[in-house]
C-alpha cells in the first residue's frame, strides 16, 4: 500500500495545492505568440529557409526571424531527438536550407552524419553556454534550452546568424530578439517565484532522464534520475532501485518522465514507493498547435505546471 504521506508540515499540502494551482493558472493564461502570417495561396516563398534539428530550436527562430524567414524542423513533433534516422526526404528538405541550426553539446548523435551530405552553413546554437556534466562524466548535459537563463544565449546566437544571413533584416531581428529576451527574463521569475510554493524538503526533481539539469540549477532543485541523457537502455535494476531509495528516503510525493521516451521504468518506481506518477514533461519536442505546448514558453510553463502540482499534491 502506498505510505501515509500525511505527515504534518506547515502549510498542509491541500493549502499549498491550492496556492500552487493559483499560480499554475497565471503561468498557463500568459499570452501565446501567434505564428508568423503564411504567404498568400499560389504567392512565391523566396524568403531564406532555415532548417533545424528540432522543433524547440525551431521556435526560437521562428520568434527572432519573424516573417523574413522559413523554419522547418528536421525532427517531427514528438520525435525522439538523441537518436533519431534521417529519411532521404529530410536530406532533400535541408539541401534547400541557406542556414542549418542545430543544438550541439552532444546532443543529435546523428547530426554529423548527416551534415556530411550538405553544403550548408550550420550554426549551433548552444554556443557560448557553459554546460553542467552529465553526472559521473566529463560530456556535457546538451538540455541547456531548459533554462531560460541559457536561452537568452541561444536567442543571441540565433539573431547573429540570421543577421549574417539577411543584413537588411538587422533590425527586424534584434528588436525581436529583445522583446523575446525580456519574455525569458520575466518568465525566470516567474518560474522562481512559483517554486517558492514548494516546501524545501520536497524539492526533488525525479524523472526517466537527466534532461533538467539546467532548470534544476535555476529553481533550486535537487536532480534525480533513472539514466543520464541519451542511455534508455541504462534503466538498469540498480539504476531504478537508487532511485527508489531517492524517493523513499526524502519523500518525494511525485515523479515524472519525459514525454518522448518509455514511462515503464518511473511507473515501477512509483508502484514501489507510493509515490504519484505525476506525468509526463515536454523536453525535446514541441506538441501540434493545438497540443499543451505548442511553443518554447508555453513548454516551461506547462513543465513548471506540471512539476509544482505533483510536488505540492
């Protein structure tokens, strides 16, 4: 039977659930960005095209490059991003692209392969970030698009890139890259500020894989994890069982997954330890415009959501 988790803290769990949906309603209400208006039917797109390997970085661009440029995403919603195949008709979509971003830090294994193919000037995005070791390693988390502290510098890259892509397009790009700037800044304190309704003793973060350590840093969460990035097959029974003493030992009230890889593993930790499997987060994909997280801010604001209802139930 699940264990009694009703021990006594200040405030009751029901009072801060309450407080905390509060705040989740403000997070989720704040305003989405429209997309960029399509060409007229039958009109000719000769705007740039720019490709990405995923859909977050995909965004991104979109929100600097406004309307003076196309972005298309080589990775689908939902993909898998670590180890995803090309199709030809990725290799064919991206001979057309006159600027490849892609994240780096390790993260699209199969990115160099693919490049090989191309004549195309390739940007990474992630420049200029300083990334946190994947635990017990020397490589780099790739994840760093979870904080949006480390966005601001991917939207600093991106405006350079497209820049030098489109000098006539100079100040279209750096007034949207500002104004999106200021959106990351405040909803940093958002995030911060909506933690805050978390009791300490039960700021945990524990998911199927090591993709938050960047947002975990920013809110002042402990990290745990059944594999590290890009390692499903590492969900290993020692692996599980550390994790089920994490959570038994700190009594964490709830544990999550990413939404693009098997919840198998977090839901036998849940079953072993009472603890609420609470869902699943958005990390490396986007949802459909009418899914919970159709852009990059709507997905912080949807996992920060997410996390505060199952830590606070």
């Amino acid at each position: 039977m699940p264990k009694n988790r009703a021990a006594a803290t200040a405030p009751p769990r029901r009072a801060m659930r309450l407080a905390a949906l509060g705040v989740l309603a403000a997070l989720v209400l704040v305003g989405c960005t429209a997309p960029a208006p399509a060409p007229t039917p039958g009109e000719a797109d000769d705007r740039p095209l720019v490709v990405t390997t995923f859909t977050v970085i995909a965004d991104l661009v979109s929100e600097v490059g406004g309307d003076r440029v196309r972005v298309e995403s080589i990775t689908r919603v939902g993909a898998e991003i670590h180890g995803y195949e090309p199709t030809p008709g990725d290799l064919r979509r991206a001979q057309d692209a006159a600027l490849i971003i892609d994240n780096g830090l390790n993260l699209e294994a199969w990115f160099e392969q693919f490049l090989e193919n191309l004549d195309v000037p390739r940007v990474v995005a992630s420049q200029g970030i300083e990334p946190i070791a994947i635990a017990g390693t020397t490589a780099p988390n790739p994840h760093a698009w979870m904080s949006p502290v480390a966005a601001e510098s991917y939207v600093e890259t991106i405006r350079a890139a497209l820049t030098e892509l489109d000098p006539q397009g100079a100040p279209v790009f750096a007034s949207n890259a500002a104004a999106y700037t200021a959106e990351l800044r405040a909803l940093s304190a958002e995030l911060t500020a909506a933690i805050e309704v978390v009791p300490e003793s039960s700021r945990v973060l524990v998911t199927c894989e090591g993709a938050f350590s960047y947002l975990a840093r920013d809110l002042g969460l402990d990290e745990q994890y059944i594999w590290p990035v890009n390692a499903e097959q590492q969900s290993t029974p020692q692996r599980i069982a550390d994790t089920i003493r994490v959570v038994r030992d700190r009594d964490v009230p709830a544990v999550f997954c990413e939404s693009t890889v098997s919840s198998d593993p977090m839901l036998q930790v849940a079953e072993s330890t009472g603890a609420r499997y609470a869902g699943e987060l958005y990390v490396d994909s986007l949802s459909e415009p009418d899914g919970p997280v159709p852009s990059y801010l709507d997905l912080l604001r949807y996992d920060l959501a997410l996390i505060i209802d199952g830590l606070t139930s």
